[in-house]
C-alpha cells in the first residue's frame, strides 16, 4: 500500500513540473504570439495597392477566374528586418505545434526524401526534412544539403530553401496588369456580399478561406473569427495570423456567423472527406427554399489522397446535378478514365514501396467506400425526400469548386499523390469535368506555388486573404454581368 502511495506521490509531481513547463512554455509563446496582432491598418500586409477610389473604376479584367489567379509575385521594396522576423518567428511557432524542429535541417545533412532526425517517424510521416536556408548548405541535391547557388539550385531535383516567399511581405503581379487585385476594404465587401447567405464546406483548405472571410468582414484582423466565450488563455494563443493555422484555435472558431450589421451571413461546414459530405446538399437546398441567395464554396480531396474515383462520384457528382441540368446518366463518361485510373494505381504502388500503405489517417478509409453496385449515385431530385427546385428555374444558389493549393517544400515525398505533381493533376482532372459544365474553379495552384507553406500542406493568412480578395472580385465581376 505504502510502495503504492509514493507511486502516486512521483507521478502527481511528474505531472505538476511537466504542468508548469508547458505554461511557462505558452506564456512565453503567448508573449511571441501578441507581438502579431494585427491592429487597425497592420493586417493589410497583402500587396494589392492602396485602396483609391470607388471599385466600379477599377479595370476591368475579362476573367476574373482565371486572370487573376495566374502570376508572379514580387518581394516587396524596403521591408523591416523586424517585419521579416514577425514572419519567420510565425513559420517556427506554427511548425512547432505539428512537432517540425526549428531548424530544418538534420544533423547528418541529409534531406529530401529522409524525415526529420531525432523524432518518432510516426509524427513526421507527412513531413521531409530540409535545409538551413541561413547556412553554408542551404541547397538540398541528391538528398544532402550541399552549398550551392540559387542558379545551381533551381534543378527540377533541388530543394532550394531560400526560394519561398511570404505573401504577406510580397505583391502579387497577374500576367495581366488589367486583372491586379484592388483590395476591397470590408465596407466594400459587406456591401458586394449584402443579403448573401455564404456556405463554405469542405476540409481545412477551405476553413483557412472562411477565416480570412470572416477576419475582413468584421474588419477585426485580432480575433475577429473567434468565438466570444472562448477561454481567455486559448483566445490569448489565438491572435491575428494564428487564427487561420493555429492547431488549438479551431475549437474556438465562430463557423456560423451573422456579419456586416446582420446582412450577410457566413457559415463553414467541416467536410473532410468524400463520403461525409452527404448532408450538404439537404442543407443547400432548405436554405434555397426559405429564399436565401446562397452562394456555395466547396472543396476537398487531400483526405481521399485526392483520389477521383472517390471525390466525383461521391461528393462533386452530386452536386453537379443538383447546380446544373445534368443528370446522372449524362455524367456517367466523366468516370475516372482508364489512364488516370492507371496514375492513380502507380501512386499507391509508391506509397507501399515506402512501407506507408496505411499512411491514410482511419477516418478517411470507413467513410468512402463506393456503392456496391459500382453505379453513380442516383440524382439529388430523385432521392426520397428531396424536392429540388429545378436547376433550370432558379438563379440560385450558385456553386464554386475550390481547387487544391499547391504544396509546400516541407511535404513528404512518401505521399505521391500529394505532390506537386499529384495535385496538380487531381486539379487539372477536376477542372476538366468542371468547367464544361459552367462550374467555376477557383484555382489557385499557380498563385500558392512560390510561397511559404507552414506545414508542406497549409498556407497562412496572406495567401487565404488573396483568395477571398479574388473572390469577391469574381462576385463583382458577377454583378457587372447582371448574374447576381
């Protein structure tokens, strides 16, 4: 009893110092944290312009999607050292939280297709291993860092560290000077978005783009998309850019929000794969009943290893018939086709080579099994219980895909599919069935490429800011048209 009693006695003391370590930890982090608030005029770190004049005398770009997703960006001219370390401080704490060390580079030197030393595979399964983009071997060839220029490290095989850029410290130039952004203040967008119900569904992606929607029409880039009643300490955490990657922040996030005075609302709606997305189209639906104008941004994909033989038929094709006068039948040729069917089966081949067969998380494997039969699945208007208006009697709702960004540097070589390569196609398949049908894709793929990934997968506030600016461009250019 007694050997049983200072048993308990060392492990309740373990557990109090590990306690006050991790709050002494987080004090700190906190402290880091305050210094990237984003106060009145600091959050418009975004290189779109100054905001002049009213937004009907902007130019005019002929495509919103795609002209002003397809470009360069440029470092901004006489950037702050002090600005440059709020950024790079906020890539170590974000990493910090998925367990990715400080420095990326190992103690051997090697990277590329190795993940980081010292740390359980298991928690760095997604990750690889790079190089100190300060140090005298910031180039990873032949997966060993070694010293070599920014020329010589632009082979389609280098890793070059010092490359990416911060959206935020940078201006993004489209291919054409008529399609440059102009920012739209959030006075602006409450008024471009006024009586609009906004859903957007779909996986973390997606989340990231509700966040920055959220932070902007509040005009509250300090915790704006938080909930109220959050506890202080997390809310403390949670500030500014950390509400978009923040790992503990997304408990707190608001996802049903009524904005801009009671005239727009927002709502995200967690979708994180395929199979689970059957309750979206019902909710669609009441909402367009109750004379809502909806206007529905989904995407998805990287929880089914972007597999199209999952995502189309059970999640887009749905929605394809339901927004379009399609039907299933007429869908039946955009089935995987048999060479990206044969893609697809190379990548998996990959991924056993590497011992990560089960490398999918569980909750994506129960979830997504296609029907039995193998057929699609019967239309959204035949299904019991569904009286869909006709897609061809009504202007709305409205329906955009959100296509994948790219990934980062950071993202393991072990997850084909996941790759530049592998997204890129997964995108380019889904714009195919898409964009035939009068479905837009926001596609920002080109526009994510050159920038800081936090994770390999997860971009921060400046790119998901982007996005929602080229969107409410896109529901401009929408009214212009008379569409709205």
């Amino acid at each position: 009893m007694r050997r049983r009693w200072k048993l308990f006695c060392v492990l309740t003391f373990v557990v109090s110092v590990a306690t006050v370590l991790y709050f002494t930890a987080q004090t700190s982090r906190i402290h880091n944290f305050s210094q990237l608030r984003f106060r009145a005029g600091i959050g418009r770190l975004i290189g779109f312009g100054d905001v002049i004049g009213p937004l009907n005398d902007v130019k005019k770009c002929d495509s919103v999607f795609p002209g002003m997703l397809h470009g360069r960006w440029t470092p901004k001219k006489n950037v702050s050292e002090a600005r440059r370390k709020t950024m790079d401080e906020y890539l170590v704490n974000t990493r910090g939280e998925y367990n990715i060390p400080r420095s990326l580079q190992r103690s051997d030197g090697r990277c590329g297709s190795v993940p980081f030393d010292g740390v359980p595979l298991i928690r760095h399964m997604w990750f690889r291993s790079l190089c100190n983009p300060n140090g005298p071997t910031p180039c990873c060839y032949l997966d060993h860092c070694t010293n070599r220029t920014r020329e010589d490290c632009a082979c389609p095989t280098c890793l070059d560290t010092r490359s990416p850029l911060h959206a935020e410290l940078s201006d993004w130039l489209p291919e054409r000077a008529e399609c440059k952004p102009r920012e739209i203040s959030s006075r602006e967008a409450c008024e471009l978005l006024n009586g609009m119900t906004l859903v957007l569904a779909g996986d973390s992606f997606v989340r990231h783009v509700f966040v920055a929607l959220v932070m902007l029409l509040t005009d509250d880039f300090q915790d704006g998309a938080l909930k109220q009643n959050a506890p202080a300490n997390i809310q403390q955490i949670c500030q500014g850019m950390y509400q978009i990657n923040g790992l503990r922040c997304r408990g707190i996030l608001d996802q049903n929000r009524t904005l801009c005075g009671g005239t727009v609302t927002a709502t995200y709606l967690e979708i994180m794969s395929a199979g689970a997305g059957r309750f979206l189209l019902p909710h669609i639906d009441n909402l367009h009943t109750r004379k809502q104008r909806v206007l529905l941004l989904a995407g998805l994909g990287i929880h089914n290893d972007f597999r199209i033989d999952l995502v189309w038929p059970l999640f887009l094709q749905p929605l394809v018939e339901y927004f379009t006068n399609s039907t299933s039948s007429s869908l039946v040729n955009m089935n995987v086709s048999d060479s990206e069917g044969a893609r697809m089966a190379s990548w998996f081949d990959l991924r056993k080579k590497y011992g990560v067969g089960n490398a999918v998380p569980p909750l994506i494997l129960g979830s997504n099994k296609l029907p039995s039969s193998n057929k699609p699945p019967s239309s959204f208007s035949a299904q019991p219980g569904n009286k869909a208006t006709p897609s061809s009697l009504r202007p709305w709702p409205k329906f955009i895909w959100a296509g994948t960004h790219a990934p980062g540097l950071l993202k393991t070589p072990v997850l084909p599919a996941q790759s530049y390569q592998g997204v890129k196609f997964y995108n380019q398949a889904m714009a195919r069935r898409l964009e035939p049908l009068g479905i837009p894709v926001l596609d920002s793929f080109n526009m994510t490429a050159p920038l800081h990934a936090v994770d390999g997968t997860h971009y921060g506030y400046g790119a998901n800011h982007l996005k929602v600016q080229v969107l409410l461009h896109w529901v401009k250019e929408r009214q212009d048209r008379g569409e709205w």
